[in-house]
C-alpha cells in the first residue's frame, strides 16, 4: 500500500509519520474545499472537512480528528495552506 510521509512545521518535533495515500488524498482534498477562499478556526476544520468527506471514505478512515490534524501539519509543510499570525485561536487559510 502506498503511503504519505507527513511532516510537522515545528522545528522542535523532527519525524515522520506515514499513511495511506488514499486518506491523504481525501482528506487534503476535503480541507482545501473546506477552506475555500476563506480563513477557517482550527477548531472547526475537523466538522467542516466531515461535511466534504465521502461517508465511504469518513467510514474507512479511523480517527478523523487525528488524520485532519496529521494532513493540515503536512499541507503546511507544503506551503499549500498557512496559520495567521497573531494571539488566540488557531485559524487558517489557502496560500495563493
């Protein structure tokens, strides 16, 4: 089974952490229609990718928590997607 080496931006955390290449598929592609062309809460990218996540997928997939927080780390990484900067609650958006 093919699988996705995804990293961590935080200098401090080195490592690698491996998944299937169909789950780093669907849920990129789900945060990134999550997103949109808006900033999104971290606090809400986990019931907002659900909403773009085929039931096939959601139901083959494990901790949907854990495998969001695993690819949105990676897309980082990639520079596809970015934290704000500033105080409070974690948000995000697409990089352009």
């Amino acid at each position: 089974m093919e699988k996705v080496a995804c990293r961590t931006p935080a200098k401090e955390r080195p490592g690698v952490t491996k998944i299937p290449k169909w789950k780093f598929d669907s849920v990129r592609a789900a945060i990134l229609a999550a997103i949109g062309t808006e900033e999104l809460a971290f606090s809400d990218l986990e019931a907002e990718v659900r909403k773009n996540l085929a039931d096939d997928d959601y139901h083959r997939m494990g901790s949907l928590g854990w495998h969001v927080t695993t690819v949105k780390l990676e897309m980082e990484v990639r520079g596809e997607i970015e934290r704000l900067p500033g105080n409070g609650p974690q948000r995000l958006r697409r990089v352009v």
